[in-house]
C-alpha cells in the first residue's frame, strides 16, 4: 500500500468540515455605455475629473473624428463600491443615450471553491513534505513523493493565478464608455504639393501651347494666300 494514499482524502475531509456559509458577495460589475454630448474634448476632460473623485481611472482611450463626427471611446476601472455613483454622474454630460447596459456575475462560488482547494493542495504538499522527509524508506518512496509534491506546486500556482484575477476583476468594475459629439461636414481635400520639376514641366507645356496657339491664330488661311 503507498505510502501516501490517504493524505489528500484526509484533509479534504477536513476542510470541508470547517467550511461556514457566511461570506460576502463577490459580484464582477460591468458596463457599457454610449452617449452625445456638447463637446468630446472638454467632456473627456471631466470623465478624467469624475474617475479620479470616485477612486476610478481611465484604463484605456481611443479619439477618433470623421467628416460629421468625434468620438472617444474610454475604458474605466473603479472601485466596485464606486460603480453606481460615477455611472450616475456620468450620466449627467449626456445630451442623448445611445445604450446603456449594465452586466453583474456573482463569483462567490468560485472564489468559495477556488480557496477551498487552495487551502486542501497547500495542506497536502506540506504532509507529504513532512512524509518525504520522515517516512520515506526507499528510493520509490522518495520518488513518489517528489513527484506529488511537484504536481501540486503547480496545481497550486494555477489556482492562486486564477485567485488574484477574480479578485482584480471583482474590486474594480469595469466601465466602456463612448462619446460622441456631431460636428458640421468637412469634406475630405485632396491636397498635392507639386515639386519643382512638376511645375517646371507645367510651365513649359503650358508656355508651348500658348505659342502654338498664336501661331494658328496669326497664320493666314488657305483662302487668304
């Protein structure tokens, strides 16, 4: 019988055992949101303002313009207290909504889990740590041992990823944000810079065909002679 058989089932056991249903919510909020308003540089200047007072940035930002508009399209990270209040706020340089859509996801299961089995891996590698340590007796032993050890390091490493971007994306919401501001038609001018060679050469054909021109104005006609 392996030396390390029972080790996994055993603290599981355990941890399950201790697990309590009393935990806060871990909500994942998001948004996206596009409005019209008066003018896109000054109002990208107050979402700046308005991200900074309610403990937020702005992530991201792409300006564009075309013949009959600009456009900023914005992403926002704030603190998930802060969601609501600077959504509302935003709301208020809006002169006409385009969309609004407000998404949540409730993660607590897997942060739950995820802790969960964190915790039993953590438990686990430090048991057969101290088995390799004292109980390993032959060369098949030490290298079970090694060999489960290095398997939850990794299990471990994956899980505490996962972890840390859960709680990134459940401590700061996520807002897309676009403005947009209409602006009178500007046609698109095709403007050419001629170089000196190509004026010369304009000059000189243009210089011709006046000459030309003359000469069959002034030459007498076959009736005249």
């Amino acid at each position: 019988t392996p030396l390390y058989s029972s080790a996994a089932s055993d603290v599981y056991k355990r941890q399950v055992s201790m697990q309590t249903p009393d935990f806060n919510r871990k909500m994942i909020k998001k948004a996206d949101y596009k409005f019209e308003v008066e003018d896109v540089d000054k109002t990208t200047l107050k979402i700046h303002e308005l991200a900074d007072r309610f403990s937020g940035f702005v992530a991201d930002m792409n300006l564009s313009t075309s013949t009959t508009s600009m456009s900023n399209r914005m992403t926002i990270r704030v603190m998930n207290e802060q969601f609501e209040p600077l959504l509302n706020a935003l709301s208020k340089e809006a002169v006409f909504v385009y969309h609004k859509r407000i998404t949540s996801q409730d993660v607590t299961e897997q942060f739950v889990d995820l802790e969960s089995r964190l915790t039993v891996k953590k438990e686990v590698k430090k048991r057969y740590t101290e088995m390799l340590r004292n109980n390993a007796k032959t060369l098949e032993q030490v290298l079970q041992a090694e060999e489960k050890i290095r398997v939850l390091q990794e299990e471990i490493e994956s899980k505490e990823g996962r972890l840390r971007f859960l709680s990134d994306q459940v401590s700061l919401s996520e807002i897309q944000l676009e403005i947009t501001q209409q602006v009178e038609y500007q046609a698109k001018l095709a403007v050419h810079n001629k170089t000196f060679s190509e004026k010369a050469t304009d000059n000189f054909f243009n210089g011709w065909n006046s000459i030309l021109s003359c000469l069959l104005y002034t030459s007498p006609s076959p009736r005249d002679r």
